[in-house]
C-alpha cells in the first residue's frame, strides 16, 4: 500500500489556513498594553504575600521555636511547611487569576 504524499507550493507571500487562524486568535496590537499591565499587576499582586512570609516569618522563628508541634519547634515547622504551603497557594491562585485576565482580554486557549 503506497502512501501519497500532498505536494505544497507555499511561496513566501503566501499564507496558510494554519497562520491565518493564528492570527485571529491573537490580541490586537491596542488590547497588548492593557493585558500586560494586568498581567504585570496580578504577578506583583502575587508575590507580595509570598515575599512577606519569606521576610516576616524568620524573624520571629526564635521566639516561636519556643513552642513544640509534633515534637519540632514551631518556628522551624511553620518556615518548612508554611513556605511551601504559601508557594503553593499562591501559584494556584495566580494561574486561576491570570486564566481569567486572559479569557477578560480575548487572549485564552481554546481547550
């Protein structure tokens, strides 16, 4: 059973069914400056909790240290899961966040 294979003759000037859907699906040049600020907002927007815990919570780790849970002190234990519990959350909430700025500014995939 032989296979035929399609011969294409794309020039250069020329433009496919695959570029011309690209280009419906991308945002307008004038809708670009309003999508990155959000976008830029929402990612400053998310790290600020996020950068806190990582300032604030060692700072006062020696004096929780003084309380045990589950036989580790406390400052120790909220700095290991918390950081990662914080990290976390907030990577959830910023895909959740930027999911919905993409799909306001016409910018989502279509899944």
């Amino acid at each position: 059973m032989a296979v035929r294979l399609k011969a294409t003759t794309s020039r250069p000037h020329e433009v496919d069914d695959h570029t011309r859907e690209a280009c419906k699906v991308m945002i307008e040049r004038r809708e670009r400056k309003p999508y990155w600020r959000h976008t830029k907002w929402q990612m400053i927007a998310s790290l600020v909790p996020f950068l806190t815990v990582i300032i604030v919570l060692p700072l006062y780790a020696e004096q929780l240290n003084s309380s045990k849970f589950m036989g580790f002190p406390l400052g120790y234990f909220l700095c290991l899961h918390g950081l990662v519990l914080i990290a976390v959350i907030t990577v959830a909430s910023f895909v959740n966040r930027q999911d919905a700025i993409d799909h306001w500014h016409g910018a989502h995939e279509d899944s």
